[in-house]
C-alpha cells in the first residue's frame, strides 16, 4: 500500500487546493469519496498551471492514478511530472451555488514501482485504445491526432453526430458502445463531448472517425469544443464562477487551442445559456436539435430554431448541428417515449471533400450540413432565374441562388442495411423558410419554391404529424444582411427574438371557455342515435372515458369536425359527416347556452390587450359558424380580428391559420403570443414568440409542462405576463 500523505476536503465548488508529494514518489493515486450521490469535477494541474488530470464523476467515490509513463496513467490524464499540483473544482451547475454536496479526496503516493503497480485499477477498454497524445502535448491535448488522415477512404455527404457523452463523463456507454452504435446506425462520424473531459485516447474505431471533442460544462451554459487541439482548461482557469470568467475561459479555448464552438441546447432549463454580454462571434456553431426523446427538448429546439433565425438576420451566420446527447445505455429510452436516445438521432450530415478530421471542419465552415431524425434533407437547384433547367451541385452555395431561380427539397432515404429505429417519427410536411419567415407550408417531404425578390437567404423544415422539427437545412445566404439589423451579442440576440407583443392568438375549448358538456353530452347523444351496439367503439374512438370525461388530446379534445366524423365512420355503421356534427352541436348550444361558460379572466384579459392595441384572433378546430356563435353566447366576439377555424384551415399543429392572422394583421410570429390548452397548441404556438397553456383542462398537465413556456390557472394570471 502506499502512503496518505493528504486529505482534502472540497466543501464548495471553485476549491483551489495545492499539494507536495513527498519526495522519491514514483506515482500516486486520488481518491474522491463521498457520503451520497455528489458531483465531482476536478480537474488537476501541475506547478506550470499545466493540465495533467480530468475527472467528471457523479457518485460515491472514483479514483485518478498518476504514474511514471503513460501506460500507468489513469485514462485521459498525463503522467507523473513535478511535485507540486493543484485540486481545480470548476463550477458547472448553478445549483451547486446553494446545493453542493461535499466530498474528501485522499492523496496516496508510492515510492516503489512495484508496489505502485500492483495497486493500479486500469479500465481494461484503456488498456486496448490508442492514445492521440504527441510530443507537442505538455498538458492534455491530441496533437499525436493526424487531423488530415483520411480513415474512411471517401467524402460526400457524411452522417455523423455532434453530442456524444460516455462513462469519463455522466455517460452509460464506454467508448466500444459508441463505436458500435454508430457502426450499427450508418454514421460515418460522431464528436466524444464528454463534460469536462477532453479525451486522449480512443478504442478501436476503423469505419468511424472520432473527433475530439469536450463539452465545457459551466453554470451559465454548455458549449461543445470541437477541432481543439487540447482541452479549453489546458491552462488553470482564474475561475468559472461568474460571466466574465467564463467568457474568458471561451475565449482562450478560441485563441489558443483553434477550438470551434458550439452553443449547446441554449433555451434548455437549467443548462440554457446566460452569458448576455459575449459577443456571438466567439461561437462557430448553433445545437437546433437536441435528442427529442428528452421531455423538454421539443420546446427548447424551437427556440433555438427562431434564435437561429434572428442570427441569420443579424448578418450571424452560424452553422446548425445536431447532437443525440446520448447519456444512456443503448436500447434505453426516457419514461415519456418509446423513441430511442442513442447516437445519430439526430443525424448532422455535412458535405466533407474526404474523410478528413480537416475535411469535415471545412464543410462546417461552408455551412454544407443539415439535420434530421432519419434521412438526409436535401436541397437542389431545377432552374435558374430565367427558367431554364439547370445542373445543381450536391451541396449549394449562395452563388447558386438569386431571386427567381427555382429550388426542390426533399429528403433522401438512409443507406441499405442501416437499422431503423420503429418507434421513431416520419415527417408529414414542411416549410420554406425565407429570412426566417414561413414562406410556404407543403404537405410531404418534396416540393419547389421560386426564390422571391425581397429577401437575403433560405431554409426548409420539416415536420411530423405532431408539429415537432424533424429534419432542417442549414440556411443558404444569396443576399448580405442589412446592415442596420447587425447583432453583436447575445444580449442583441435576445431582444430581437422577444420584441413587443402585437398580436394574441387563442385557442377557444378550454382557453376562452370552459370545455362544457356541449362536447361530452352532445356527442354521446349523437352517438346512441347513430351507432347502435357500435356504441362503445365509437365512443373510445373519438375520446369519451367511460363513466365520463374526455381523454387528453383525442379526436374530440382538440380535432376537428372532419377528424371526429372520421374516428367515427371508423366504426359507425353508417357514415358520419362533419356536417352531421355541425348540426347536433349547433343545436346543443342553442337548446342549452348555459353550457358556454367563460375562463375565469375572460374579459379583463381581453379589455387589458385591446387597451394595449394588441391584435387578437381565436385558432380552433371547430367550424367557423360554431365558433362565432360561441363566442356571441359570451359577448366578447368583438374583441377578435379573426377568427381561424377548422373548416377553412389546416388542423393544428399545422401554421396555415397562424400565417393567415400574420399577414392579415402584419404581425410576425416573433411578435405573437399563442395561449391554449392543449399539446397540439403547444407545439403550434412554439412558433411564436411565447405559448402559455392553462391548466385543469383535458389535457395531461405533466405533457404541458414540458411543452409551454409556463402554465397558468386562469386567463386572469396572463394580464402581467403579456
């Protein structure tokens, strides 16, 4: 056994703590050792403030062994050299402000080499891999890497995955995991972004290129080091507690190491980004997809996507990638889906001329990328602005387009003998995108567009049947941004993405009056007249619970006339029409008016924005002359510009009746406000600049939470907010 010689206690984030090691030491060993469950990010420096060790570890205890050559060295960390180092405890989460939980770390040296071996725990998976140190690295780094090797042996559009996590990290894969799902997937390539790690070393991996990465995990954001020489904290940081010394530490991963960064997940509570004052060209890319399995990502990706936007317009032109964020096993998933989370969903492709570490950081620069789910999104040229057909190039250039010249999108199928994942989403239609308008919304994934004469650059979304982003280009500029729009800073960023509301746009069932029994007693009797004993299907089929209640999200908590008639016709023993309904529920709420009942606030709220000169409209999936009726029965139908109804608009999520209020009113989206009730609403009202849900409605509470910027009681709660 070797000789205690320190014990440290770390009682905060931010410890600084110096050692000796005694003298005639051969190598040591750190133990990190804890009553319960704490989060241990350490990073060990030497007496040059040179990077020698990195642990990130969430648990009881955990170990670095340091030894006289790299062999009998602790994986990702550098042998013995001096005798003086330092403990470095960078602060990564803002709870551990108020929450951190404490941990000893007892310092053991060795001054026999036999014994000191002896004693050595080595993952076997470090003993096989291949380390990418080199002579230049006198701290961690990866300069032994042949950035210019080419391991593929091809180019082309190459999928790969941009935010990967193993067990050096908070991860439940080893390094072979992730080759093997990446192999298993058809990805060419995948970053290790380990938090806090850099890695020097990799696993066997032919087939697969491995950049190394590290995600630089902080209290006021997450952002992924891609093509860094070495690790961002090679030099002892002055700290990581505040912006400032944060910004710094960016800033010379930037400058000193070549590090391209990228600002990870940036609107994902409590990991968003908050650093309001560093100016966005210290980052090279943008996360627009984070791993959709996680129950907060949908909301988080469509704020990034309208960020991505307003940068784009700010003359900002940042590349978008993708990253699974894959923590766990593969064959896991989270609670709330039976999509996988693993590596390659989603899928970043770039264009890359070989199958260089170089090659593919040139094809970011140029912005040669997309992202999707499954598939490769493509973008084509089919004639130039004179209608005559034209040759396109497999990735496009702003040089490529002008004003009139026609574009076709669509999306590739992925490769033979690639494994599909079954439970995953297929797209259902798609959006052109112009300086970060919604252009045109088509059905599929396939369609063209004529470039307009007003506008600067463009992009194509695609989506599932749910409203959710499922594949996007990155944006190709034809025109340089206005230069009066110019954004400097994040700061800059946010005030252009929340400008002054002008325009509200408001489901009616649930959100400006209460889901009555119009709906339930209505339909139920209209069912006993038509379906006879086919009763109990139709009855299950379009949501009503036996013993009463409406399901959250069915056919009649937030479908159309049209879908509720087709869940019917499913099992009625004749055909029910939308008009058929119409009828019954016309007649209800005349028979029955005390059944329409407001929201609690209805009208404050309403006197409250109309004081204000905000635009208002009601989106439902009601007909037209239901809703006007309705909202007569409730004497606020003057309140509204426009009413957006089923029978004349596409269903929700669908944006066509959104874009309809947008171009009646002249109010962009970033300008609008969407209040509902329901999951559908959310994923709609995501493309505006706030989505609130009310609470207490059909709809599963828990689901709302992760959808909406925030819930609310009553309309009453919205008249601060808005």
């Amino acid at each position: 056994m070797g000789q205690v010689f320190k014990t440290i206690q770390i009682t905060h984030a931010e410890s600084q703590v110096s050692f000796d090691l005694p003298a005639g030491t051969v190598g040591f060993r750190l133990i990190f050792e804890a009553d319960r469950r704490a989060l241990m990010n350490v990073l060990l420096y030497d007496e040059e403030d040179r990077l020698r060790g990195q642990l990130m570890h969430f648990g009881q205890d955990a170990d670095l062994w340091f030894g006289p050559t790299l062999a009998l060295t602790s994986p990702h960390c550098l042998p013995l050299v001096g005798r003086t180092y330092t403990l470095f405890n960078p602060m990564m989460d803002p709870a551990e402000e108020t929450r951190f939980i404490p941990f000893t770390v007892t310092a053991v040296a060795y001054d026999d080499r036999d014994r000191y071996e002896a004693d050595l725990t080595r993952p076997a998976e470090a003993r096989e891999a291949v380390s990418w140190l080199g002579e230049a690295d006198d701290a961690v780094g990866a300069s032994g890497l042949d950035w210019w090797a080419d391991p593929l042996g091809h180019g082309g559009w190459l999928a790969g995955d941009f935010h990967t996590h193993t067990r050096a990290s908070d991860g439940h894969s080893s390094q072979a995991d992730n080759v093997q799902t990446a192999r298993r997937y058809g990805l060419d390539f995948f970053a290790a972004t380990d938090h806090s790690v850099y890695p020097t070393a990799w696993v066997d991996h032919e087939g697969v290129l491995v950049l190394p990465s590290v995600e630089v995990t902080t209290a006021f954001g997450h952002f992924n080091a891609h093509f860094s020489k070495g690790s961002p904290y090679k030099n002892r940081p002055l700290g990581t507690a505040s912006p400032g010394e944060v910004e710094v530490l960016l800033h010379q991963a930037v400058r000193r190491q070549g590090a391209k960064l990228c600002l990870n997940h940036p609107f994902m509570a409590p990991w968003r980004m908050m650093l309001p004052g560093i100016p966005l060209e210290t980052f090279a890319y943008i996360e627009i997809i984070n791993d959709l399995s996680y129950k907060t990502a949908s909301k988080a990706n469509e704020k990034a996507l309208r960020a991505w936007s307003a940068m784009w317009n700010g003359g900002v032109d940042l590349t978008g990638l993708g990253g699974s964020d894959a923590h766990l096993p593969l064959g896991d998933r989270y609670p709330q889906t039976r999509e996988l989370t693993r590596l390659g969903n989603p899928i970043t492709w770039v264009y890359a001329r070989d199958g260089s570490l170089k090659a593919l950081e040139a094809g970011l620069a140029a912005g040669h990328t997309s992202i999707a789910r499954a598939g490769r999104p493509w973008l084509t040229v089919t004639k130039d602005a004179q209608g005559q057909s034209q040759a396109s190039p497999p990735a496009l250039t702003g040089r490529d387009l002008a004003p009139g010249v026609t574009l076709c999108c669509g999306l590739a199928d992925e490769p033979v003998g690639v494994e599909k994942d079954p439970h995953r989403p297929e797209p259902a239609y798609h959006q052109w995108i112009i300086d970060g308008g919604i252009a045109a919304e088509r059905e599929g994934a396939s369609s063209t567009l004529v470039l307009p004469e007003e506008g600067h650059w463009v992009r194509v979304d695609w989506r599932n049947a749910e409203g959710e982003l499922f594949a996007t280009t990155n944006p190709i500029r034809w025109e340089s941004a206005e230069e009066g729009k110019r954004l400097y800073t994040w700061h800059d960023l946010e005030k252009a993405i929340n400008p002054p509301v002008r325009g509200v746009v408001f489901d009616k069932d649930g959100t400006l009056m209460a889901f009555s029994d119009l709906w339930e007693k209505a339909t139920d009797a209209f069912i006993d007249r038509v379906a006879g004993d086919k009763a109990p299907a139709c009855r299950a089929a379009v949501g009503l619970v036996a013993g009463g209640g409406v399901m959250p999200d069915s056919p009649l908590a937030s479908g159309t006339l049209a879908e509720i008639a087709q869940a019917l016709s499913a099992h009625s023993p004749v055909p029910v029409a939308p008009a058929d309904l119409h009828d019954q529920y016309k007649a209800y709420m005349t028979a029955h008016p005390e059944s329409i009942q407001p929201i609690e606030g209805l009208r404050p709220l309403l006197d409250h924005l109309r004081d204000r000169g905000i635009r208002m409209a009601v989106m439902t999936s009601d007909d037209a002359d239901l809703t006007h009726e309705a909202l007569r029965l409730l004497g606020v139908d003057h309140y509204f510009d426009m009413v957006i109804s089923g029978d004349r608009y596409p269903a929700k999520p669908r944006a066509a009746g959104l874009l309809a209020f947008r171009d009646q009113a002249s109010i962009s989206l970033d300008e609008m406000v969407f209040v509902g009730d329901s999951c559908r609403d959310m994923r709609l009202g995501a493309l505006c600049q706030r989505f609130y849900a009310l609470t207490g409605t059909v709809s599963a509470e828990e689901r709302l939470i992760d959808l909406a910027d925030d819930l609310v009681p009553n309309l009453a709660a919205l008249v601060p907010l808005i």
